[in-house]
C-alpha cells in the first residue's frame, strides 16, 4: 500500500467526531482514523485510490466526461466551476483500471468533495463504463461509494442514472464477473438505491452514514423516533443490509481476498490471456 498521501500542512487537528487534538503524524499513519474514537474521517478519491490499490497501477479513464447544464438550473455552472477548482476533478467519480496484489480490477471511486459526490450525467456514465468494462475484460469491479444522492439540479437526467447503473450491475451478473461495493461516509439516497445496494458483495466502513432519506426529509415525512444507530454500516449489518463492516486498516487486504476467491472465472479468463487485459 503507497501511504504517501497529501500530508496535513497542521502539525495538530480535531476529530471531527469526539473533538479531541490528534497529532497531524499520527493520524496519516493511522490512515486518517481518530486514534481515540476511531472515526473514518472521509478520503479524498485520490487518497482513497493510494491507500487501497498497488502503487502506481491506477490508470484513469473517462477523462474526458463533462457536465453540461441541460436544466439550465439556476448557478449549477458557478457550483460546477467552485467544485473543480477545490478538487482539481470535473466530477464526483474517478474511474479507470488498477491492479489489487497484481489482480486487474475495474475502479470507480466517488469523491464526497465534489458537490457531496452526488451523481448527475457524469458520475452515472462513469460508474456504468466501470461496471461494463468488468464485464467486457472479464474483470472484478469494485466501487467506492461516497454520496448524498442524486443531484438535484440535473433533475430527471440525475435520476435515470440509477436505472442505468443498474443496468450495468446486471451486465456483470450476467459475465459472471463479481462487483464489489464499499459504502463509506455518507451512502445515501439515490446511489444507496441503485448500482450500491445491488452489488455482489457489499462491506462498508464504520459508522458510515447509510440510509435513503437524511434526518430533515424524515422528520418532514413524519418520523420522529428511530434507533441510536439508525442508517448506520452497524444498523445496515444488523438487518442484513450488507454483508461485513470492515476498518480502513483492513479494508486491502479483505477487498483482495474477496477477489481472489470470487473472481475465478474472472482471473482464470486473465490468466489464460498471458496476464493481459
Ligand atoms: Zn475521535
């Protein structure tokens, strides 16, 4: 694992969830997990890309994407421009190939930085091509969701997107090529109820936020009281929501492993092929 991520300029930070000081040193070594709480803070596409994947085998694809604005909604652009310049991407996925302990996979990493990684035309069109290139190259997808939802100001387009994506999940299905999911902080609405929830196998981080509808859409839908731990990883566990909860520190290794026992098919088509995509 490369753990050369961009280093915090702060010598000290607070966790943002028990709100005590941690040493900037610490916390990059611990991979950005509170050494008192253990909260996951959220990673940036790239940091997550460079902690998860063999160093240097990502190979991005789909640069070429761009959102327009077919609603003409009102500062949809100014919004787009603002998101670009804080995080150098023109939209909330990133995905390309990547190599995991030398097994090819297909990669689609969704960065909450971008306009809360919500998913319009872009994102959709890259997670679909993520998902059809597994199938295509007969190799395993894994998907790092990170999203509040839909975006709102691409409307109906924004919501086809998760028809379509569920589309592609089948795809795989159907070439015998295992998808992964990871639900990390938040995974909601719109990407929970289309290509997340459907994958093969779905592990998510602790504590992430999981759950269609945030607190403020419930309460105006008239629920009041729910448990402690609702719309939780814990919460989905517990109702068989997904199928394991798995610490940062862990999460390579597990993803390898569930590779290379569910990608048989997969990799023995890779392996045949000299080790060529
Ligand atoms: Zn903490």
């Amino acid at each position: 694992m490369n753990t050369k991520a961009p280093a915090n300029s702060e010598a000290f930070l607070q966790c943002i969830n028990c709100k005590k000081i941690l040493f900037s040193i610490d916390f990059e070594q611990n991979l950005r997990v509170c050494n008192y709480c253990g909260h996951h803070h959220r990673l940036s596409a790239a940091t997550r890309i460079a902690w998860t994947f063999d160093e240097d085998t990502f190979e991005e694809l789909d640069t070429e994407l761009r959102s327009g604005n077919p609603l003409e909604f009102p500062d949809y652009v100014d919004k787009l421009h603002a998101a670009e310049a804080k995080t150098k991407r023109f939209d909330s996925v990133v995905s390309g190939r990547a190599k995991l302990e030398e097994m090819p996979v297909s990669v689609a990493v969704a960065d909450f930085n971008f306009m809360g990684g919500s998913m319009g035309s872009v994102a959709g069109e890259k997670i679909t091509r993520t998902l059809e290139r597994a199938a295509d190259e007969q190799t395993p997808a894994i998907i790092f969701c990170a999203s509040g939802g839909a975006r709102m100001q691409e409307g109906l387009l924004s919501l086809m997107q998760m028809a379509k994506t569920t589309a592609a999940a089948q795809r795989c299905a159907e070439a015998g090529v295992p998808y992964i999911a990871v639900f990390t902080d938040p995974t909601m609405a719109g990407v929970l109820a289309s290509y997340a929830s459907i994958a093969d196998v779905i592990v998510a981080e602790p504590r992430a936020l999981v759950g269609f509808a945030g607190t403020r859409v419930s309460k105006q839908a008239g629920v009041s009281k729910v448990p402690d731990d609702f719309q939780t990883a814990e919460f989905c566990l517990k109702h068989g929501m997904i199928d394991r909860i798995v610490p940062r520190k862990e999460m390579r290794d597990t993803l390898a492993s569930l590779v290379r026992t569910l990608g048989g098919h997969a990799l023995s088509a890779y392996a045949a092929n000299g080790g060529k995509k």
